[in-house]
C-alpha cells in the first residue's frame, strides 16, 4: 500500500537493515527487495516530482545512510546494459532550468572496489539527472555535459538524506548502442536485472566509511556477498 505522495512502506519489514535503500520504479523495488528480504527498500515513484516527494518522507525513515539502486541510461559508446555506474556526483540537468545544486556521493571508490571483486564491470562518475527519457541525441548533449550515465530522480532524491551519507549506485539499462526501441533490447533488461540483484545483495549491508577515514574504510555484508573492501 502506497504511503503519502505516492510513496510505499519498505519491502521486508520483518528485519531491518540500518541502510535506507530507494529504488525509484516498482520494478527496481521488487528486483532490490528479492535479492535481499531484510533490506529496508522504499519505492519512490519515476520522474521529478515523486522523487521531491519521496525526499521528503526518506528525512523521517530511520538508517544510517540513504542509497538510491535502479537502473539508469548510459552515455557514452563504451557503455552496455548490464554495467554498473557508482556515482562520484549527481546533478541536474543545465538545460532543463532545474535549481539544484551538485551532490557530492559518499565512498564511491569503496562500492566500486566492492562490486569490481566480484567481476561486476563498475565506473565511477557523474550521473545526470532530466525530466525527460533520455534518448537519441540527447544522450550526446548530455555526455557533453559531463556526465556518464542518465536518470531522472538521483539528484532530487539526495534531499532524503537529511545529512546521512548519501550515494548512488545504478545499472545501465540501455545506451546509445543498445537503445530501448532496438531487436536486442529484451536481452539487454535482462543482464540489467540479474547485475541489479547482484549488486543488492553486495552492498545491502553498506556502512559509510566514517568521516576522515581514507578510501576502504566503508564495509559491506560479511555474509558471503561482501566483505571489507
């Protein structure tokens, strides 16, 4: 049952994790809730709008840092669903006359490091955040831009994080060589889900590094999906 806005109650109350995770569409919801049943997992709901709104709920939700999992779309040619983009920073679109300001994503190196051991192919880098679907030549505007991967709610959802930790963790789910609309595209969501799983069940038990610490301080589950990094 939905919550105020639109915003649901976590998947798998019965045991809590200290990590409040948001996974903005009902499909990343039930993928990230599958993978890990204790995990605490808020869906937010697509687009600007819901993800303001889920922000602020995610301020009153208990835990110890606030971790956006979903998919995202790539930008650049080297980009392939299934890859996984941790992000150093999120921002809003420029061109789109969005008022937010960068944020900065806590211990990227560290969940890099976390899924790179377990032979998940990861990048660190800037995720930018639009209205609008990303596709065709607006891909190319965007990675002018700076940015190596798209999504629409990270940067609005960092509000939630009411000064915890705050990162972003996201897997492509199409690029500019592998676009939605094209023959391969059901091949490419699936790797998409299973890498989203994986990458679940890895940092479900994330504990930031704590601040001044250098990178590898943050831990991960020690339940044979992750350990100290």
């Amino acid at each position: 049952m939905g919550g105020p806005s639109g915003f649901d109650e976590p998947r798998g109350a019965s045991a809590m994790s200290e990590l409040v995770i948001a996974a903005p569409m009902r499909v990343e919801s039930v993928l990230v809730g599958s993978a890990s049943r204790r995990a605490n997992v808020h869906k937010t709901g697509m687009g600007p709008n819901r993800a303001k709104a889920a922000a602020l709920a995610l301020e009153r939700k208990p835990g110890a840092a606030l971790l956006v999992l979903g998919f995202c779309g790539g930008l650049d040619e080297h980009s392939r669903p299934g890859e996984v983009i941790v992000a150093e920073r999120v921002t809003a679109s420029a061109d789109e006359g969005h008022a937010e300001t960068p944020v900065a994503c806590a211990d990227p190196h560290d969940l890099a490091a976390a899924l790179r051991v377990r032979g998940i192919p990861v990048r660190i880098g800037e995720i930018v955040s639009v209205s609008k679907l990303a596709l065709g030549e607006r891909r190319a505007e965007l990675l002018a831009g700076g940015a190596l991967a798209v999504d629409m709610e990270s940067v609005w959802l960092a509000a939630g994080a009411a000064e915890r930790p705050f990162a972003v963790v996201r897997v492509v789910l199409d690029s500019p060589s592998h676009e939605l609309l094209r023959p391969q595209a059901l091949a490419g969501a699936l790797r998409a889900a299973r890498t989203l799983r994986r990458v679940t069940g890895i940092l479900r038990d994330w504990t930031p590094a704590p601040a001044g610490r250098p990178p590898t301080g943050a831990r991960f589950s020690r339940t044979g999906q992750g350990n100290k990094v």
